[in-house]
C-alpha cells in the first residue's frame, strides 16, 4: 500500500496551479504561438524543433525541456509525450500544452521537484501528431463533433494503424516466435506510411528514447502492450486475448504510476466500462494492428503506453481545468518513471563507447541496446538481476547488480576486443612481435464502446 502513497506525496510538491495557464482549445496557430510563448519564457531549458511536416504541410513540433536543450547528456534519459494522434481526440493535446507552461512557470519559481526533473531528464513533448485531422474536428467544434470526425490525417488514413506491423513478423514468421526486439523492417515500408508515421519512426530513430506515452480519447484507462493478439486470424474479428510482453509485469507498474496518480482513472469505472486499477492489457481489450505503442516496443528502446484520457472526445472548454487537475500529477509521476532499473556505459578497453551494444537481462527476453555514446537505459522492477552486454567484435561480460525502488543503479561494462589468433611470426627478422588491437568499430543499426485507440 506504501508504493501508492508516492503519487500523494508527489501532489503536495504541485499545490498551485500557474497563473499563466489558459483553459482554451487550441487551433494549429495558436497551439505553434503558445510552444514558443513557453520557449521564450524559458529560453536557457527548452528548445523547439519539427520532427516533418503533415499531410497539408503543417509542422509536426516538439518542445524539449533540458538544462543542456538539443543535446543528448551521457546517462540522462530521453522521454517523449505525443498527443492527438487522433485529431478529434483534442484533450491529450490540451494536456501536453498545459504541462509544458506548467514546467517552464514551475522551473522559474525553482520548484525543486521540477528543477530535478528537467536538470536529469531530456524531456520531448509533441502535442500533435495529428494537425490536420484536429482542424477538421475543430470546426464542428465540442458540441456537435462526430465520434470520427477529424479522426484520420488528410489522407484519410488513421495514424495508429499505419505503424509497420511488426507483430506479424513476431508471432508467425517461421510458425515460431521470432525475436522481440529491433526487429528490421521491411524494404519497401517508406512507400506504406502517411507523412506523419514517416516523421515520427524517423524521429524515434534518431533519439534513444526509454520511455513514453502517447494520449488518446474515448475511454478512461492506461493501456499497455501488446495491443495485437498472437490469436487474431482475421482482420474482421477483434479476439481479445491477454497478449503480454516479456516485460508484463513492468508495464503494469508503469500503468498503474499514471492510473493511481489520476483523479480517478484507477478506480476502474469509467465511461460505462470496468478496467481493474484503471489499466489493461490493449489485446485484452481488443486486438490492434500496426499501432503505434507496439512498435516502439519491437522496434526500439522505447517502452511505450497509451493513455486513455476521457469519455468525451472533444470536452468542452469549461471542463479542461478539471481534467488538468486530475492529470497534473499523473503527468509528471509517470516521467520520474524513466528513472528506474539499470542505466550505464558500454566501452571499450580505452574507455570509448561503444555504440549498438545488446544489454541483455537474463529470464526477460527482451534486449535494449546503447546509444552513440555507448550508454544505456534499462528499466526493471526493483530485484536481483544477472546482465550481459555483448558487441560484434568484442568479449561478452556479465554482470549480477541489484535494483532498488529508487534511482537506478549504475552498471557499466568495459568489453575487451576479440584477438584474432594468427599463426606464430618468424623471428628470424630479428623484427618485435606486434600484437595490435583490433581497430574494428562498432556501427549503430542503422473499440471497445466509444473509443478505438
């Protein structure tokens, strides 16, 4: 019962609510206005990018908290929040702007919690992913918004089903189950995606992200993968069988750290549906195919999950304060959760990283890899656990280390290269013996009632 009182002890930290704050829904404009109000006013700890373009050419933006922004720190997590994948699921999107103005007011006043969380954290929040399919919903406006009104991109394709499906390649390829983790894809997936899924997965390729969420609307829970069943034949027929990762019970905690820190997600009925804890298994729920959250997981380091929100779609303007109120805490608890487990440095016999290394964690089949400078990010539930990391080109070592509740624990590797073993030199030159290091260098690789996420 103890672990529950965190996100309580957490809320005491968040008691006021920044005066700057506006509960208005934002339009494509004013949503880019109110991104780099917040830039402006915390210009030394955040920083502005696009990751691409939509469909209709408007610029998909993150805003990045840091103390160091654009620059990825050795050991210091990178986190993402992406809202509206859906456009006319909006509140996500509301959210996401309400904690960005939140962090930089906080951060100001020198709230210790926040100033923390920024200084050790290398935070990216995108509102939408969706600007296009938000403007067509925004016109109908929260009164008279259909339930798939604004739903899909320009194109009329729905985002979180345009991932590439690497599930299938998992579950079937061979009629066994095939690896779990950075699974390539196919040749031809460019020509398969929208604009938008092209930005993202490009984007998710270029930073080593450890944890995430994406925000959605039409139900009330934190949903967790796998979202696609190991059962589904049929693309018609949604079987909902509980379909868990290797890391179940982690992904479980990481639901339940947003779900009891919410006003009420976690008492589990909510919009005239019951989720035990206000969290749930996404292919107990129903099976989806090509979503987003998945793919982070087989394709990256990212774990992953999506966030339910609200019954309501579009809520109207006076009921955005309350859901800030309630989510505040949710928020920012659920990105304390990046750190956590094991984190450290894979280098070589000279102390360089050595990047695309496999940490791998024995009884959890599931690897993660290092970044470009050779550290990485694994998170685990607090226990005794026996490591490996390994490179091409270079001696395995193992490790057995013990993770906390707390911080995470600093385990580093130092890998000796392989000796390639060649026949004995002829002394008869008089000529010293050179037993060189290999110079090999390690190369990165390259609904349920109301709702369908």
């Amino acid at each position: 019962m103890a672990r529950w009182l965190r996100p309580l002890v957490g809320a005491l930290l968040l008691l006021e609510v920044a005066a700057a704050l506006s509960f208005l829904h934002h339009r494509y404009e004013e949503m880019v206005q109110a991104l780099f109000r917040v830039q402006s006013q915390c210009p030394y700890v955040t920083r502005i990018y696009s990751i691409g373009r939509s469909v209709e050419g408007r610029h998909l933006y993150v805003l990045e908290f840091s103390d160091y922004p654009g620059i990825h720190e050795p050991l210091e997590p990178e986190f993402k929040y992406v809202g509206n994948m859906h456009g006319n699921e909006v509140l996500g999107r509301e959210l996401l702007l309400q904690l960005s103005e939140f962090l930089c007011e906080e951060y100001r006043r020198g709230n210790e919690r926040i100033t923390r969380l920024i200084h050790d954290t290398r935070i990216h929040i995108m509102p939408s992913m969706n600007p296009d399919g938000y403007e067509v919903a925004a016109k109908q406006g929260p009164d008279s918004n259909g339930y798939l009104t604004g739903r899909n991109n320009a194109n009329g394709v729905d985002l979180n089903r345009n991932f590439p499906d690497l599930n299938t390649f998992m579950y079937y390829s061979g009629e066994i189950s095939g690896p779990n983790h950075h699974i390539p894809l196919p040749n031809n997936w460019k020509s398969q995606v929208e604009p938008e899924t092209l930005a993202v997965i490009q984007w998710i390729s270029s930073y080593n992200f450890v944890l995430s969420a994406n925000l959605h609307g039409g139900a009330v829970v934190a949903n967790y993968p796998y979202d696609k069943s190991q059962d589904q034949r049929f693309r018609s027929h949604r079987r909902t069988v509980n379909t868990p990762t290797p890391d179940d019970k982690l992904f479980q905690k990481l639901a339940k750290t947003y779900s009891y820190a919410h006003g009420w997600m976690h008492r589990g009925w909510n919009c005239g549906d019951y989720f035990a804890d206000g969290i749930t298994n996404g292919a107990s729920w129903y099976s989806l195919s090509k979503g987003m959250q998945d793919f982070n997981y087989l394709y990256t380091n990212c774990f992953e999950i999506t966030l339910e929100l609200s019954c309501n779609k579009f809520p109207p303007e006076e009921d955005l304060e309350r859901q800030w109120m309630a989510n505040r805490e949710a928020l920012v608890a659920f990105i304390e959760e990046v750190h956590q487990g094991i984190k450290g440095i894979v280098s070589d016999e000279n102390n360089n990283g050595i990047a695309g290394a496999v940490i791998s964690v024995q009884g959890i089949s599931h690897d993660i890899t290092s970044g470009d400078m050779g550290d990485y990010f694994r998170l685990l539930l607090p226990g005794t656990y026996t490591v490996t990391a390994s490179a091409e080109g270079y001696q395995s070592q193992t490790v057995t280390t013990t993770v906390g509740p707390a911080a995470p624990s600093l385990v580093h590797f130092q890998l000796k290269q392989d000796v390639v073993r060649k026949p004995p030199e002829r002394k008869a030159s008089g000529a010293r013996m050179n037993n060189k290091a290999l110079q090999k260098k390690v190369v990165p690789r390259a609904t349920r009632r109301g709702t369908q996420r």
